[in-house]
C-alpha cells in the first residue's frame, strides 16, 4: 500500500521501503523524476531537463538516467550531471528512443577533451537506445579516450525491458508525440523482501550487512542449505552462529510483492495512446503523468501532443492505479494551477463510479 505526499513524494505504509520517488520540479518546471534506492546508494533519474534543483549529493546518486525524448526540457540537464560527476564517479547509464546514442555522441563531442584522459577516474557514459525492431542498441564513451564513440553489441529489449536488476526492473513504452517517439517508463520492484526484527530478537541475532547478503542469495535462488556466518559483538566479546539459508529464509525474511512506479510525459492523447498507457500502466501503485492543458483547450493540446488533465486523469482510473501525481502544467495556468489539479481529480474518481 502507498500514498503520495505532496509534490509527489512516494512512501510505503505496510514495510520499510527500498525506495523513494518524487518530482525534480514542482508542476511548472521541467518534468523529471528522481527514484531514490535507499539500500542501494543509487538513484535512478526519469528525463534530465533542469535538474539544479538536485544536489551533488543526491547526482552523484544517479547510476542510470531514462529520457522520454530529447526535446530541450527533458535533456538538457545532462551537462550539469557530466560536470558535477566527471572526476568523482564512475559513470552513468542513459537511455533513450532512436538516434539517443548519436545525439549523446553530440553533446560530449561538443566540448574540448584535451585534459580528461589525467583524471584518476575513468568516467564512462554508457547510452542506450531502444529501436524500433525491440532491440537496444549500445555504445561507450569514456573520458580516458576523450570520448570517443565506442559501439558495444546489441542486446534483445524483451518486452521493452531496458534494465533487469536482481532488486528492480525498469521497462519503456514508446508513444506518439507529433510524430516523434517518446517512451513512457515503469520501474518494478521484484518481490519485496523485509526482516522480521523481533523474530532475529528471539534467535538473539544483530541486524547488519549480513542481512544484505542474506536476501541477495535469497533473490539468486542460491541453495537451501547454504551456509550464512552471522558474527558480531557485544559487552561480552565476539560471537558467531552458523546457519543454512533455508532456515534464515523461513524463520526471519517476510516476502511481499513488489511495488511500481510509472512516468508519463509529452504523449499525444488520441486512442492508440490511450490504449497503450493504460495497459502499460495498469495497476501500478503510483503513477507521475503529465497534465499540460485544461480540458477545454483540447484542441490546443491535440496540436501540441500533449495530454489535457481529463485525459490523463482518466488514463490512470481506466488503469486503476492506486495513486497517481500530475505534473508538467503548461506555464498558461500560472494562478490557475488549482483549476488544474481539480480537473485531473474529478476525472481520476469519476471513472471509478460503480
């Protein structure tokens, strides 16, 4: 179970959860979410338009960044990400539509390079794209080679999968906007797995690192009898305990199913898109979608291709989310933004009447 606090804010209600997601911007400003994993010290970036908003901290979080499309608002944010890293992490993963390894090939080429290669850290931006035949097609650019394009094999997108974590996975749905493709996301926690404290209580066990590993080779399926050393200390000296994960694994870990996130962004809002969103989104349980114009400027955002905040309103009951976050108002509404928020509500609700 999850609610939405303002601006966006996911928290789980029922267990601890492994992550956070909330909006870069507030309504008006560029879209972007930040899906912070907690246990994980990484992040996860949707779009990379104005990202300022973000600190050091929280970018050098970011381990891998998915762009709807590269209009201006969505992207250009990835030279403050490359400044703020270059020399202090390792790298990004980006992807995007087709041409994204091209225009990322752009954007570093544009820069002069002739000092990166002296850096003690070998930043490597490793981009993605998802083509229109279902496969991802790859490349590298790395700063010890002034970055160079360095083309990598293709790999199947199956089902549109972009990224297959043992804790998460992140798929894309390519939808129409003005003729261009811009890709609707949705991140998939795999089944939740929390630690019961007062059963390791009762077994007088500590919490720590153990723990991590111990749900790692939970999720890699590893054998019932594998043997976890659990050692820690007390007033009392050293301790140590020996036990088969199969024991562990039923005595103490509670599982869960996952939870979801969606993001929707610059979709046009005729029937074919409807009908892919709300499949695509279906049942998540929190979903960001765009809500651009009001609904008697339809006309306007059918030019546009942009959803009104009826349309995306009623996206997200058809889809039965469980909560859902608007946000990419257009600047039009400023002082109108209740208007707005109202309208997506009574679309939201109306459609679950019965």
């Amino acid at each position: 179970m999850v609610c939405s606090r303002p601006h966006g804010c996911l928290v789980a209600s029922a267990m601890r959860p492994i992550f956070t997601a909330e909006l870069v911007n507030r309504a008006f400003g560029d879209p972007g979410l930040y899906l912070d994993l907690k246990f994980s010290r990484r992040a996860l970036l949707f779009d990379i338009g104005d990202i300022a908003a973000l600190s050091t901290r929280k970018l050098l979080r970011v381990s891998d960044v998915f762009v709807s499309h590269t209009h201006m608002d969505h992207f250009a944010g990835f030279d403050h990400l490359l400044r703020v890293c270059l020399g202090r992490d390792i790298g990004v993963n980006l992807y995007g539509p087709p041409r994204f390894i091209e225009q990322v090939g752009h954007k570093l080429a544009a820069y002069t390079w002739n000092l990166v290669e002296r850096y003690a850290m070998d930043f490597v931006v490793r981009a993605h794209e998802l083509g229109d035949d279902g496969w991802l097609k790859r490349a590298q650019f790395r700063s010890r080679r002034r970055f160079e394009c360095e083309p990598m094999p293709p790999i199947r997108a199956d089902g549109s999968l972009l990224l297959d974590d043992p804790v998460f996975q992140v798929r894309a749905c390519p939808l129409d906007h003005h003729g261009i493709p811009s890709l609707a996301f949705r991140f998939d926690e795999k089944t939740h797995i929390n630690v019961w404290k007062n059963r390791l209580e009762e077994l007088g066990l500590p919490t720590g690192s153990w723990l991590t590993e111990l749900k790692r080779l939970v999720r890699e399926g590893a054998a019932k009898d594998t043997s976890i050393r659990v050692r820690w200390r007390t007033r009392e000296g050293s301790h140590e305990e020996v036990f088969p994960l199969g024991v562990l694994e039923e005595r103490v870990l509670e599982f869960a199913p996952g939870e979801s996130v969606c993001y929707v962004t610059d979709v046009a809002g005729h029937a074919d898109n409807r009908a892919k969103l709300i499949d695509f989104v279906r049942a998540a349980d929190l979903l960001f979608i765009e809500c651009v114009f009001l609904q008697q400027d339809e006309e306007h955002a059918a030019r546009k291709a942009h959803l009104t905040a009826r349309q995306a309103g009623s996206i997200a009951n058809a889809a039965r989310v469980k909560a859902a976050v608007p946000f990419h108002f257009s600047t039009r509404y400023i002082g109108q933004e209740t208007l707005l928020r109202r309208e997506f509500e009574e679309a939201l609700h109306a459609s679950r009447v019965g």
